[in-house]
C-alpha cells in the first residue's frame, strides 16, 4: 500500500492477479474526516478493465453503484475504467462514509465479473493530548495509512515537523501560548488548540466545517469559543474577507444577518434569504480587554446551491424510459428527502424503480425513473427537498410520443336523413403528434370512400346507406374507430 498526501487525497492500492484479488500490504484504510482517499487497483499490464462498479452495498440482492447513491453525490469520481488501472475517488469524507468498499469488474481476458476483497475505511479527527510529563501527542483513534508527516503549531504559527505524531519539546510555560496540530498534505484539518499548563487559552471550534444549503432559504452556523481568563469579552463577530470587518455592516447583508450567543462561549449567526452570492467561508472574530482579538481559522465553508430538474430524454415514445435526477450543487444536510411534483401538484407516493430497485418516490434517492412511460406521465415535473417544499426547481417538460387513441365518428345533422339531403362524418382521435392522416371507409368495402378528417355525403341516395368508420394514423401507430349507421329515408312526394 502507498500513500500519496499531495492535493489531500489518500492512495490506497490493491493488486490482482489472473482475476482474483489479494491484500498487497494491508486492506484496511484510516483517513481524516474531510480529506479526501483514492482506492486504487492495478491490473497487470496483460489485462484491459472493460468494465468496473464500485459499491458498499446490497439492496434487495443487487450491487449498488456508488455512482447512483445520493449520499456520495458529487463526491465519488471513477477513474482508468478502460485502462490497466482502476480507481474509486471519495472526496470530503464523512462520518457516514465508514464502511467496507468493494468492486467488481470485468477484463478483455474475463467475460465474467471478478470481486474484489472488502477495504474498510475509518476516519479520524486530530486531537492535541498532554502527557503528564508535559509533552504533547496529536492523537488519532485510528492508525493513519502510511506514513504522515505531523506539523505542530504554537499560536496557529507553524512550529515543527516530524513523522512522529509527538512533539519533542517540552510546551511551553507561559499559560496563553496555544498547541495544535495537523497532517501534512491537511493542514486545513488542523486539530483543536490545547494551551499550555492547561489553562484556558484563544480558540474557536466550529460545529460544523461544510454546510450546503438551497438559495432563498435560512442557515445557522454556529462555533464555540474560549481565551484565556485574564481577558474579558467585549464583543464579537462574523467575517468574510481576508481583514475582519463585521459582516452585518455590508449592505448586502442589511436586514439578513442576526447574531446570537446562545449559552456561555457559544455563538450562532444566522443567514436569511441566501443568494449564491453569499457562498463564502465564514469565520468568527472574539474581542476582549487589554485589545485581545483572535479569529478561527480556517472557517466555514458556506456553498449556497440552486436545485435544479434534470430530464433524460424529455422527449419519449410511449413504453420508453424516463429518468428525472433532483439536482443540486451540494448535497442539502445530513440525509435529504426529495419530493416531487407534477403540474404543481405533489405526487403521492407512486411506485418507481430506481437503478433496478422498487422505492417509493418520497425517498432519499434523487431519482425517478418512469419506466415504461405511459401518455399519462407527459407533463411539467418540478422537485424540491423535504422541508423546503416552497423551494421548488424550475420545471421540466415531458412530451410523450404515441399512436392514435379513442377514435370515434360523429355524424351532422344527428336526426333523420332523407335522400337528397347532405350529411358530414367526422373523425375524432387522441394522438401525439396529431394524426396526420385519416381515411374513410364503408363496412364490407375493401377500397376507401374518402380521405381527410371530414368526409361529406351530399345529396344522398338510399345506396349510401350502411355503417361507416374511419381509420386514424401518424407515424407512432394506426387505429380504425367503431362504425356507425347511416340510414337514408325515402323521400316522399
């Protein structure tokens, strides 16, 4: 197994050969929570991957695709799938990511899949623990894969490098200096500050480091605070740019930004009517006596994100396939739920099937898939994220091809028909496109009496009676409707 640190992506590789995988130097994986790792398998240079899946799981007896998990949208990339090497991308790892991964795959060589071995991922934080003899250990709960390299900073300054995740001096004795630590090729995932002689010291620990969010809603973000106790509290703030300037001060944040310090050494900011413009990193500022001022870095990363419809194809024959993907830059919290919409009404609850799985609609998945289309699907679908009904995506249209239906014959005038008189047939029928062509024919008569969507009887002779139907057709189909009778009077005198 190798590790690769730079761009913050962790490289594990595997080996295989003749088709059948086997540990190389180990199989299972540590990494820290937001950093991003590559599982990669070689295949020996004889052999050509034709085909690869990634998965984690089983649902209902099938492999699941990592690819069609909304858990991992956006964050899983496939790489040398038609080359000698394959690779699994996972980027801004979560604590819901650890599991075991697997894949299959298929060579030129092999027809048939081939499965991999199980490679469990664990993810760890940095933590800062003193020793009792004064010495310092960036500790993990998990053994990093590979072989780190530790940085230390003293009062977010760097310090020290080793591969050694303890720090050989002993810290120091002035009782406001701060100790952290991070990972080379991480070092935005820098540990927590400890102070020295374990009194209290500057620091800002964020509650959460990403949050992804739909444009026009609401979002708090929040952080807890200390600094040291000869220092009192004088105010605080939240702040964009490079220098720290009270964002409620910029006019395009009038009216939309409220603070709010919850509980002791806890403050929250809250963000309304959020545009895409707002998307930035978002970093908490603390002011105390003796001009005491210090800022968490780095801060919070605020993607703000449109939810969009995708539609592949818009356009079907009757008995095709549709698949209709809610869309958003980012994925919305923890576990959304999407719902979905036909001409502005919420549907309740069909039956879909969802990357060869059934699953109700109102579901996690962000996907529905029609399939077959009926003419009853054709419509404007619209999405949106559970919560957040009023903000709905921007609808898409389906246009559903088919064959003419319902094709009926009305008869003008509908009373008695009297020779001499005149009587008009009509052909009505449900298509789409439009039937572009109609042709009328008399019962028990093989060649037809007339063409158009009208056909016209004037001055009628008794010979013209007999039932009569026309055939309906456009390029998706034909259909003949249900005959009617014409009965010709007599004409007295």
């Amino acid at each position: 197994m190798a590790l690769r640190t730079a761009g913050s992506v962790l490289v594990v590789f595997l080996w295989s050969v003749a088709g059948i995988l086997r540990q190389y130097t180990v199989r299972s994986v540590c990494a820290l929570k937001g950093s991003s790792v590559d599982m990669h398998c070689p295949i020996p240079s004889v052999t050509q991957v034709t085909e690869i899946v990634w998965y984690n799981k089983r649902l209902n007896g099938k492999l699941y695709d990592l690819r069609r998990d909304p858990n991992y949208e956006g964050r899983v990339e496939y790489h040398g799938t038609t080359e000698k090497d394959c690779i699994l991308r996972i980027t801004d790892l979560r604590q819901r990511d650890i599991t075991t991964y697997y894949f299959r795959y298929k060579t030129n060589q092999y027809s048939e899949w081939k499965y991999s071995y199980g490679f469990p991922l664990s993810l760890t934080d940095l933590k800062v623990e003193r020793k009792y003899d004064n010495k310092l250990t960036c500790k993990t709960t998990c053994t990093l894969t590979g072989n780190p390299t530790y940085i230390w900073y003293k009062n977010r300054q760097h310090l020290d490098e080793s591969t050694s995740p303890q720090y050989k001096d002993s810290v120091s004795s002035n009782y406001v200096d701060s100790y952290s630590c991070a990972v080379k090729g991480h070092e935005v995932l820098r540990s927590p500050a400890v102070c020295a002689q374990g009194h209290n010291c500057w620091s800002v620990t964020y509650t959460k480091r990403r949050i992804c969010v739909l444009r026009c809603s609401t979002v708090k973000i929040a952080c807890s605070y200390s600094h040291p106790t000869s220092y009192i509290e004088q105010g605080s703030f939240w702040f964009t740019q490079k220098h720290p300037v009270d964002l409620s001060s910029y006019p395009e944040y009038a009216g939309r930004v409220e603070y709010n310090r919850n509980t002791e050494n806890h403050h929250t900011m809250t963000i309304t009517h959020l545009t895409e413009k707002d998307s930035a990193e978002y970093k908490f500022r603390l002011l105390t006596t003796d001009e005491g001022r210090f800022s968490g870095l780095p801060g919070v990363m605020l993607t703000v994100t449109d939810i969009l419809l995708e539609m592949d194809p818009t356009s079907v024959s009757e008995g095709e396939r549709v698949t209709l993907r809610c869309i958003t830059q980012c994925t919305v919290g923890l576990n959304p739920t999407y719902i979905w919409y036909k001409n502005g009404q919420r549907l309740n609850n069909p039956i879909t099937s969802y990357n060869s799985l059934i699953l109700d609609t109102v579901t996690s998945y962000n996907s529905l898939i029609l399939d077959p289309v009926s003419s009853e699907d054709a419509g404007n679908y619209s999405c949106a994220v559970k919560g957040l009904e009023r903000i709905l995506s921007p609808e898409e249209t389906l246009t559903v091809r088919y064959g003419p239906r319902n094709t009926s014959v009305s008869v003008s005038p509908s009373g008695e028909i009297v020779e001499g008189s005149s009587v008009t047939l009509t052909c009505s029928s449900d298509a789409n496109p439009p039937v572009d062509k109609y042709t009328w024919y008399k019962k028990n008569v093989t060649s037809p009496k007339a063409s158009g969507q009208s056909y016209s009887i004037t001055n009628i002779i008794s010979e013209d009676r007999g039932e009569y139907y026309c055939e309906a057709e456009n390029k998706y189909g034909r259909l003949n409707s249900s005959s009617v009778s014409v009965d010709v009077q007599c004409k007295y005198t």
